[in-house]
C-alpha cells in the first residue's frame, strides 16, 4: 500500500510540475527598444526627430513578440517571428489614425516595414532587410 501511495505522489508531483506554465526564453539580443537610424531617404536627424522606433519589449506567445512602433504621429503595433538562419515574418500591423502635418516617415515605414523578411543583430545594431534590397537599421536604445 505504501508503494502504491507513494507512487501516486511522485505522479502527481511530476504532473503539477509538468503543468506550470512555462515562461519563453527571452532573447535580450533582440527583445529591447530599437531606435531606427537608418532607412530610405530619410536623414538621420528626420528619424531621430521624429523618435523613430521599434519596441521589442513587448510579450512572446509561441515564439512571437508583438511589438509596437513610432513613426512621430500613431502608435503602432505588430506581431514579429525572428526564425533561425535570420529569417523574419512581420504580420498583423496596424496603427492608431491621428492625422499629423509630416506623415511621410510613417506612410513609408508602415508600406515597407512587414514586407522585411531578413534580420540580423552586430553589436548594438539591429538591421532588417526585403528581398527588394530594402535596408531599415536600428541602434540599441540602451547602449551607450
């Protein structure tokens, strides 16, 4: 009867342990706020006056963070998958629709941006890149 008992306990025990949620694997490579430094035609200091970014910071599900953007106007959020091999899938972008004087940085960043299929990370760097030849690079906006 003890074995029995005993048994049982260790079964459950495995189960309760099994059961707990578990909590994904951060990347802290990528999983931060992303200042954009670079993209198209846009200087520099448009993108840095305009706080252009992304926020990787956000939760993941199955492997996919949902994050938000800032162009200067809307807030902006999305759903990102890094895959291995630096493939990336960006779906399910929307905006908020405030009307702003300069809207040619988001118009162009909400066209391009979920059309990005390739990322990689060098230091404190963060680019992503289209099949077009389509160029967006960040910089970490915790490095100093």
């Amino acid at each position: 009867m003890k074995k029995i008992l005993l048994s049982f306990f260790a079964v459950l025990l495995l189960g309760a342990i099994a059961s707990c949620s578990v909590v994904p694997e951060k990347n802290p490579s990528l999983q931060r706020q992303w200042m954009l430094v670079s993209f198209g035609q846009f200087s520099r200091d448009e993108l840095i006056k305009n706080r252009a970014e992304i926020n990787l910071t956000g939760t993941m599900e199955k492997g996919k963070i949902k994050g938000s953007a800032h162009m200067g106007c809307n807030g902006m959020f999305f759903t990102s998958e890094f895959k291995s091999g630096g493939k990336l899938k960006i779906s399910g972008v929307g905006s908020t629709m405030k009307a702003c004087q300069n809207m040619d940085l988001e118009t162009a960043f909400i066209q391009k941006f979920d059309k990005m299929t390739q990322y990689s990370v060098e230091g404190h760097f963060l680019t992503l890149s289209d099949d077009s030849g389509n160029v967006m690079k960040f910089v970490a906006a915790d490095w100093d």
